[in-house]
C-alpha cells in the first residue's frame, strides 16, 4: 500500500475513536469525574509510551543511520522534541481555546463561542497525534506505525468522551455534544496526510518529524492533560490510569512492532 494512503487512513481510524469515545452520551450516560480522570490518566500514559517507544527511539535510530553516530542522532532528536514542544507552545499561546478546569486560554476570544473554543483545544491535542501517525508510516516501518496508531486510537476515545460531557454541561444537547466530539477529529488524518507525505517526498526528514511529533505530545501530556486531572481531587485515579495505559502502550509496541 502507498505509505502516504496509509498514514493517512491510519490517522483516520484513530481520530475515529474520539467519536466512538463519545457515544455513551448518546445514551444519556452519565460519567463521573473520578471516571474522566481516570480514562485522561490513561490517554496521558499511552502518550507519554507512544512519545519515547514509537517516537523518540526510531528517531534516534533513523538519525544514527543518517548521521553516523550517537552524538549526532541524540542531538538531532533533542532538538526535535524541543522544536516540538515550541510548536505546540505557540499554538497554546495564539489559539484561542478553552479547558474545562483551566478555562479560556490563548489571544481574546469574546466573538467565539464556547463550543468553538473546546474545538480549539482539542484541535491543539490531535493535530500532533495525527501527524505522529503519519510519519510513523512514512518511515516505511508498518509495524511500528501499526502500534502507534492502535495507541492513539486508544487515547482518543477518554478524550471524546470528556469533551462531550464538557459541551453537556455547557448546556447542548447530546447529539450536538457527539457531532463536535466526533468533529474535532478531523485535523488526525490531515496532520497523517502532511506527516507521512512529508517523509515519504524527503526521507531526511524522518528523524526530525518523529522527534518534533514527541515533543508536542509531551507538551500536551505536561502542560494540558496532568494539571487537569490534578486539579479535581482525583490525582491517584488519573495516576493510576496513566500507569495503566503507559504500561499497555509499551506492551502493545514491543509486542506488535
């Protein structure tokens, strides 16, 4: 299969699972926030696994194979991950979005309503996640980008679930509260589409795009998901989960790729 077709598809499937997350509202399912906590907890170790496991050890990898050397690969990959958290910096800072526990972040934003503020957050979480997707298949290492994609798949569904219950309590109703959960993950397959289509026209670009792509999931893991699941008295819960799901990320790379 054309490694670009598959990037792109794969980053579809695991953007997918963000609506799938989100159904339960569909039933009126009431979720707790010991439950949410719980469920971000684990979509934070998944990503945290996926960051180093998938992400960082093949860039250094594919560095070391360009470059010829240790010194160069760890350099090339370290400066990938801090262009990566820069990135996602600065789109924190001049997007407009909004959190459940932090409230409203980056430049002004009164004209936008809130629902488009909660898109603009999660926008901010699943573009990197898509583009992780993406060049993990334009590598050419199926298996690798396999479990990558099988464990952002994973993390997005607790993050469908949270923003549709967000919107809930925000006052929409669920079908609404489903259609923009499902919705914001759309960026997935265009940031898988931009990824794998990047490597695939310029391998060089390899080690710096997986490096970049962990180093802007580790800016959402730090900087978005812990202090919300710390904030709400249920930090054992989410540390828990994200134990859980670092562990089964690391299981599910090593056992399928």
């Amino acid at each position: 299969m054309n490694i670009v077709l598959a990037g792109s598809l794969a980053s579809l499937a695991a953007g997918a699972m963000t609506a799938v997350g989100a159904i339960p509202v569909l039933f009126g399912r009431s979720v707790s926030i010991r439950a949410q906590d719980l469920l971000l907890g684990f979509a934070a170790g998944v990503m945290l696994a996926a960051s180093f496991f998938s992400l960082i050890i093949p860039a250094i990898a594919a560095a070391e194979t360009l470059y010829g050397g240790a010194v160069a690969a760890a350099a090339v990959a370290a400066a990938g991950v801090s262009l990566g958290v820069l990135a996602l910096a600065g789109a924190n800072r001049w997007i407009p979005h909004y959190h459940v526990v932090q409230g409203r972040q980056g430049p002004e934003s009164r004209g936008l309503a809130k629902v488009w503020l909660f898109v603009g957050a999660i926008t901010i979480h699943n573009f990197p996640e898509g583009m992780a997707v993406g060049v993990g298949f334009g590598g050419g290492d199926f298996a690798n980008a396999t479990a990558l994609a099988v464990g952002i798949g994973l993390q997005n569904a607790p993050e469908g679930l949270a923003v549709a219950v967000a919107l809930l309590a925000e006052g929409y109703n669920k079908w609404w509260a489903f259609l923009v959960a499902g919705l914001t993950a759309i960026v997935e397959p265009i940031g898988g589409f931009l990824g794998s289509g990047a490597v695939a026209l310029f391998a060089p670009l390899l080690p710096w795009a997986l490096a970049f792509a962990a180093g802007a999931m580790i800016y959402v893991i730090s900087h978005e998901i812990i202090p919300e699941t710390h904030s709400r008295g249920f930090q054992n819960e989410a540390t828990a989960g994200l134990a859980v799901g670092l562990v089964l990320m690391m299981f599910l790379d090593v056992a399928l790729g």
